[in-house]
C-alpha cells in the first residue's frame, strides 16, 4: 500500500466513526405519556429509571420499563404480544400501543421531528 491509500482509509475510518457516534448521541431527553383508555394515566421523564405496574380496565396487565433514557414494555398479559415486539422508544412521537388493554404509550421530546417523506 502507498501512503496515500493509507491516508485515504484514515479519513474515510474517521468520518465514518463520526456518523456512528452521532447516531448514537442523537438521543434527547423527554417525557412519556401514558394513556389508558383515552385517559392519561401518568407522564414519566424518561432520563429517571422506574418500572410502572398497570392493570386495565379489561384486566390485562402491562408491565412497562423506564431505563436508558427510554421506554419499553416488559411484559404484558394481552394476545399476541404485539406490544412487546416494539422494543425500547426514545425519540419524539414513537409510540408503543396495547390494542386489547387500551394502553398508548408516546414520547414527547424537544427534538427536531423526522420526516420520512412529503405529500402534496
């Protein structure tokens, strides 16, 4: 290898290790709101780890996990398992819904949103 091939692999390592590390500190802080049949049920901040217990009107029972700067269902007693299949939300207007037990979960932060794309 020449010593410009040497550089070259150098920068392109170095931009690439930016994009990684941007990715991953691109996380803002916000809050969780949590409905329960189309009543809020509480809003968490999600940069305080906590576990929140809640049984729905139906019954069900939804176990919901606060830590890492996000939001996940643990567990949850409802068909399917729809719910838990969303893994951990953290950015602004994710979401997480429980159908059979009534349950919303969105992130509200500051954060800029993303759009995928624009309609006319």
């Amino acid at each position: 290898m020449k010593k410009r091939d040497i550089i070259l692999i150098l920068i392109l390592i170095l931009i690439s290790s930016y994009g990684i590390f941007f990715s991953f500190s691109n996380r803002s802080e916000g809050d969780a709101y949590i409905y329960v049949s189309g009543q809020l049920y509480g809003t968490y901040d999600l940069s305080e780890d906590q576990s929140i217990h809640i049984v729905s009107p139906s019954g069900i029972i939804n176990d919901i996990e606060i830590s890492d700067n996000g939001i996940y269902m643990r567990n949850a007693t409802c068909p399917g398992k729809q719910c838990m299949q969303c893994g951990r939300i953290s950015r602004n207007n994710e979401s997480i819904c429980c159908a059979p037990a009534g349950l919303i979960i969105i992130v509200r932060s500051s954060e800029e949103p993303e759009y995928d794309a624009v309609t006319r």
